[in-house]
C-alpha cells in the first residue's frame, strides 16, 4: 500500500490524523507512508519529499527502482527547507492552522448564510473542502461547465473521482480571506441566476 500522507498536518480540532502504517502494527509490513513538507510549508517548488517505509525488504527494492530513474538524490536548497521547516516551522505552522480554520468558519457561514442550496461537507482535516452542490438541480459536466462559464470559477469538479462524486466540487481554502470571499460572491451570483 502506498499511503499519501501529504496533508497529514493539516487537521482541524476535535479530530486527530492516523497515519495508516499505525493502524495495525502488521501494515507497517507493506506500507509505503509518502510526506512531505511540500503542502504543510508551501516548498512544492523545491521537489523535496518524505518517503517511510519500515520492511526492510521493501525499503531495498524501492531504493533499486529509485536508482534507476536518476532522480534518487534531492536537491540542496529543498533538503535544507525541509530541515528548516521542520526544525523551525512550528509557529508558523500553528498560525496557518488558525487562518485555515477561520477560513472554514467563514466558508460554512457564508453558504448558511448566503447559498443555503449548496453545503458544506464537513472536513476533518485539509485545505481542499468538498461542497455538496446537489440540490442546484445541475450535476457532472454541467456543473462545471456552470462553475467555470458561470460563476467564473476553477474548482475541482467531483465527477473527476468518480460517478458518486458527479454532485460535488472541491474549493482550496489556503487563500486569502479576501479570494475566498471573492470567489464565494461569484459563486452567489451564479446560482442567483439560475431560477
């Protein structure tokens, strides 16, 4: 199992993250736990990233396969982010947290408020939340297409992981409050018009 862990750093009080190696102690046997500090401090640019895996027959034949592709050495510049980020990143971090929480609060209230047709699909963790847009009557395609020709929007369209997620889009809230507020105007005014 190769497990993304990328935003592992990113969870919202009341809920805690469980790296999926942890769950049992007999999948730390097959698992391969990928992180990185790529999301968490915003170093996607330097291609540095965080690879835990525990057999050591698995670490081995992983390495071999690494080798081969010529990319088995990180770059300086994002070994030393990473080590600062990780040695000194904490306040910053906990700030980000905060910002992303009150980013949520905002977004929830905003569709409460302002866009009770759409709702919020409650995250535990992560920047990128789901919006349940099921009762604008509209799904797959012509959801996005109303997203993007509309509401003159980029999201992520749910249809994209699947036919169960055809009534969704997902909105990145690690933005300044000012963009969210902005895109979420846009959005209201889309769906003003629809009826």
């Amino acid at each position: 199992v190769v497990s993304d862990e990328i935003h592992n750093d990113f969870v919202y009080p009341g809920f805690e993250h469980t790296v999926f190696a942890n769950v049992d102690p007999r999948f730390a046997e097959f698992t391969v736990t990928c992180t990185a500090p790529s999301k968490t401090f915003n170093l996607a640019g330097l291609q540095i990233s965080n690879i835990f895996i525990s057999n050591e027959t698995l670490r081995e034949a992983f390495q071999k396969e690494i080798d081969k592709t010529g990319y088995d050495e990180p770059n300086a510049l994002g070994a030393v982010a990473c080590e600062a980020a990780y040695r000194g990143g904490q306040e910053w971090l906990d700030q980000l947290r905060a910002y992303l929480l009150e980013n949520l609060n905002f977004l929830r209230a905003y569709l409460q408020e302002k866009i009770p047709q759409i709702h919020l699909v409650e995250p535990e963790g992560t920047y990128l939340v789901w919006l349940d847009c099921s009762e604008l009557g509209i799904s797959g395609k012509e959801l996005d297409q109303f997203i993007v020709e509309k509401a003159g929007l980029w999201l992520d369209g749910g249809a994209m992981f699947g036919p169960s997620g055809a009534d969704f889009q997902r909105v990145n809230i690690a933005c300044p409050r000012a963009t969210l507020e902005l895109a979420l105007d846009k959005l209201k005014a889309a769906v003003d018009n629809l009826g």
